[in-house]
C-alpha cells in the first residue's frame, strides 16, 4: 500500500497536476473577469498575465515533452578511473 501511494504521489505525477489545476483557477477567476470589466487597466493587465501564462504552459509542455523523448546517453556501471601524474591507469 505504501509503495502505490509513493507512486501515485511522486513528483512526476503531482507536478503536472497541481500546474494543470492552478493554471485552470488563474483562467477562471482572474483572467476571464479581468477581460470582463469595463475598465481598461484591468483588461490590459488580465491580457498580461493570460500571455505570461501562455508562455509559462508552453515552455512547461516544451520541457517535458524533451525530457520524456531524449535520449539519454550515460554508460551505466562504470567507475570512474584515476590517472596517476604518468597517464597511466
């Protein structure tokens, strides 16, 4: 039991989760009543933050797509080697 709630709660699940659902809550309470009002400071600053956001979501998307895809290209196993002032091994 333990170990599936260590999996269901890791990082690599929460993370997206928690960015999901606040980015979700900005949309809903912050921008779309900004765009709303009548006033034309608040319509621009709501327009700020939903193109900050925007590029926080895609810059976040972009990230753990590479992450995901990229090879990654360490030899496993092997200790690293101590040269003597010679060179030699």
């Amino acid at each position: 039991m333990k170990k599936i709630l260590k999996k269901v709660f890791s990082r690599t699940v929460i993370e997206p989760f928690v960015t999901l659902v606040s980015s979700i809550l900005i949309l809903e309470y912050i921008i779309f009543p900004g765009l709303t009002i009548d006033n034309t400071l608040t319509n621009i600053g709501a327009g700020l933050i939903a193109f900050i956001m925007t590029i926080f979501i895609l810059t976040y998307v972009d990230n753990k797509i590479k992450d995901k895809f990229e090879k990654k290209e360490d030899k496993p196993n092997q200790a690293p080697t101590k040269e003597n002032e010679d060179g030699k091994i």
